[in-house]
C-alpha cells in the first residue's frame, strides 16, 4: 500500500535529520520534546481509467514544556516536509503544508504545535 510505504518515508526523513519520532506503545524516553507521526488517511479520485489521484494526509505534532524546544523541532519538520518527496514506487505530484495549529496549556505549561501535512501521488490499479 502506498499509505504505508509515505509514512515510512516521512518517518525516515525526519529521522534521518536526528528526531526521534515517538512510537505510541512504548514507553517515552528522558526527551525535551515527544514527536508523533498520527491521522494518517489516503483519499483516491474515482475515475474509471487505471490511474487514479490520490492523496495521503498525516498530522505530525510536537509537545513540549519548552516552546523553544517546541518551535526548534517544528521549524526543522517544515524544512524536511517542504522539500519535494522522491519516493520509490510511488509518483508524488506535491507535497505541502495544508494547516499548522499551536496550542499551550496554561496549567500544565505544556506546549503542543501540529502540521497536517498533504501528499498528492498518482496510482496505478
């Protein structure tokens, strides 16, 4: 499945650039900051011929108690993300920032910051 296959990209790129991506069934490690790669949904065009539109859309967030550490992770997501994806097997037409939310808590102090990041890709059926 493509979805699988852009996921992993993305999981490797940010990885490859030093983060550490927060896997959800293990335990959090001594870190300033937990990554998350979540809400991950593909979206196809139906049409009739054999290629098709598709579209993959994921949320990768940060949460920090610092909003420095926040902001530095986050700042370093957007220029991975904003570079053009070549991934084997799949065509990817573009990659973009569709929405960025940011939110602190002011009991806790915690601070969130959130991407939804879009990857349009033409398949093959």
């Amino acid at each position: 499945m493509n979805i699988i296959t852009i996921k992993n990209h993305v999981y490797d790129l940010l990885s490859s650039d030093g983060l550490v991506i927060r896997e959800p069934l293990k335990q959090q490690e001594d870190r300033s900051y937990a990554l998350l790669i979540t809400n991950i949904t593909e979206q196809r065009q139906d049409n009739f011929s054999k290629i098709q539109n598709a579209q993959c859309q994921m949320d990768i967030s940060c949460t920090s108690k610092s909003a420095t550490d926040c902001l530095t992770i986050m700042n370093q997501v957007v220029s991975i993300v904003n570079q053009p994806f070549v991934i084997e097997g799949v065509n990817v037409s573009s990659n973009s920032i569709v929405s960025s939310t940011e939110d602190i808590d002011p009991v806790s102090g915690i601070n969130t910051i959130m991407l939804t990041v879009q990857i349009n890709y033409i398949t093959r059926t």
